[in-house]
C-alpha cells in the first residue's frame, strides 16, 4: 500500500508552498485528498497564491463543511490574507476579519 504525502495523517497542518501557483496546485489537491479528518492549512510561509490554489482550498473548505470536518487555515501571512481579501474569499474561507487587520 502506497504511503501517505507528508501532513495527512493528521499529524499536523498542510504547508502551503512559498509561491502557492497551478505548478504546486496538484500536489496541494493530492495532499487535501488524502487528508483523513480535520483540514488545517498553514499558510505562514506564502509570498504569492494563484487562483488554483485558491479554487482547492475552498473547495476544501466547502466538501469539509459537507462533510462535517474542520477547516482551519492558520498563521496566515500577510500576502496570503491580502490576495484572498482582494479575491472577496476571507469569509468564504472561514478568515476571520477581525483576527487579520488591514
């Protein structure tokens, strides 16, 4: 049986890579997939995020929602919090506003 991606046995956050792009959104998508209960996504080191990336957390956050699981994005940097405030995604991502002050 092949081996889980590093940080889905629920051990601890999934990483978000330094430039969160559509090249590292396939690894993303197979690291949420094999991810067993809670999803918590630490965003801590990223620089830049693209689109994709954005489209799979929040289809992660609404198949956790369906599904009951928590969904936590933690340590957000700045240019992660900025890029999904100016996508409109903060609340649909479940980043609390007051929490990540302008």
């Amino acid at each position: 049986m092949p081996s889980l991606p590093e940080g889905t046995s629920g051990e601890g956050p999934l990483a978000l890579s330094t430039h969160a792009s559509t090249v590292t959104a396939e690894e993303l998508r197979d690291r949420l997939v094999a991810t067993i209960g809670a999803i918590e996504i630490d965003a801590a080191n990223v620089e830049s995020v693209g689109q994709a990336v954005l489209q799979l957390l929040l289809a992660a956050r609404n198949e956790a929602d369906a599904t009951g699981r928590p969904f936590a994005i933690v340590n957000p940097s700045q240019p992660f919090v900025d890029r999904v405030r100016a996508c409109g995604l903060a609340a649909p991502l479940g980043l609390v506003e007051e929490e990540f002050p302008a």
